[in-house]
C-alpha cells in the first residue's frame, strides 16, 4: 500500500511538472516578419487587403470575411465594428475570428488583432512605395495562445507560419497576375474570384 502511494505521487508529481512545462512552452509567441517587392503601386495592392473578393483570392482556407472599413477619424467617435472572419483548417473544421482594427492609413498600413477562443494574432501589414510603381509589403505577424490553448500549443502540429509565408506570396502572385490583366481589360481583380 505504501510503495502504490509512494508511485501515485511520483506520477502526480510527474504530471504537475508536465504540465507546467506545456503551459510555459505555450506561453511563446509565434512570430513571422516577411518582406516582399511587388510589381504594384500600394493602390493596386491595397483592395486585395481590405475588399473580400481581393482578399478571397490569395488567404488560405478563407471561407467568408466582412468588408473591413477605416474607423472614424474622430477620436471620440465609437471604433470601428469588428471584422468577423471564418477560416476552415485543413482538417475541415471551421474557426471564426473577429477582427479589430488597430490602424488604418489606406494604401500605407493595415494593422489588425484577431481573435479567438484562445488565440490571438496581430496582422500588421505596411506597404512602402518604390520607384516605377513597385511596393515593398511588409507583414509582420505574431500569434499567441491563452487558456486551454496554450497547455495544448505545443503539442499541435501548428504550420501557421508556413502558411503565412505562402499566403503573402501568394497574394504577390495573384496582385501581379491581376494587374496584367487590369492593364489588358481594365476591369479589378479578372481572374478567379468568390462570392460573398
């Protein structure tokens, strides 16, 4: 009897300290900053930031966004509603966010915090002009985990990153495939698109 009670607190002793170490690995932000040049002038590439059709051609597993729209420029004016958003994950379950504004300088920066349950991401995206209609984008991503998420973030096989970095060049691709044909028909975003 004693050596059972001797191996039960051996184990919960075990268990705490697994546990702990899940819940501190948890805890570090996932970070990405990526840069890339566009053959596009930030006014070309700023609908495929901020309209759904844009958007739907180039964010991966996307199911349905609200059009983001620039808060007020009054201060005292409420902020801006949230952007509901709804991803489908490889494994065909679906997960909503809503997305907060934080910062709105059309065709210059995008910032937005996306949440939720568990989860948090800020999407800063920052497009500077160049020389013959060219743009540097620039995203900046970090993404962090609370709650129930956060003791099971390290054992999830979690390729957000990856995906990110495939997004902004597929964005790239699809803004520059886009302009071709802009400058061909003049009509925005030829090519495949979605309903919303």
């Amino acid at each position: 009897m004693y050596f059972l009670q001797r191996l039960l607190s051996a184990l919960l002793v075990l268990l705490i300290i697994a546990a702990a170490a899940l819940w501190i690995m948890g805890g570090k932000k996932k970070e990405n900053q990526t840069s890339l040049e566009f053959d596009a002038s930030p006014e070309q590439i700023w609908p495929y930031l901020t309209e759904p059709n844009g958007i739907g051609q180039w964010f991966g597993g996307l199911v349905s966004i609200d059009p983001i729209t620039a808060p007020s420029a009054d201060p005292a004016a409420a902020p801006a509603p949230p952007v509901r958003r709804v991803i489908q994950a490889a494994d065909g379950t679906q997960k909503e966010y809503k997305d907060q504004i934080l910062r709105f300088v059309p065709q210059q920066i995008l910032s937005l915090k996306s949440r939720s349950a568990g989860e948090t991401i800020t999407w800063v995206y920052q497009l500077d002009a160049m020389v013959d209609d060219r743009t540097n984008v620039t995203l900046r991503v970090v993404k962090s985990s609370s709650g129930l998420d956060r003791l099971l973030a390290p054992l999830n096989d979690d390729s957000f990153l990856e995906q990110v970095e495939s997004d902004i060049r597929k964005m790239k691709q699809v803004v520059e495939a886009n302009k071709l044909s802009e400058n061909s028909n003049g009509m925005f975003g030829a090519g495949t698109t979605e309903a919303w």
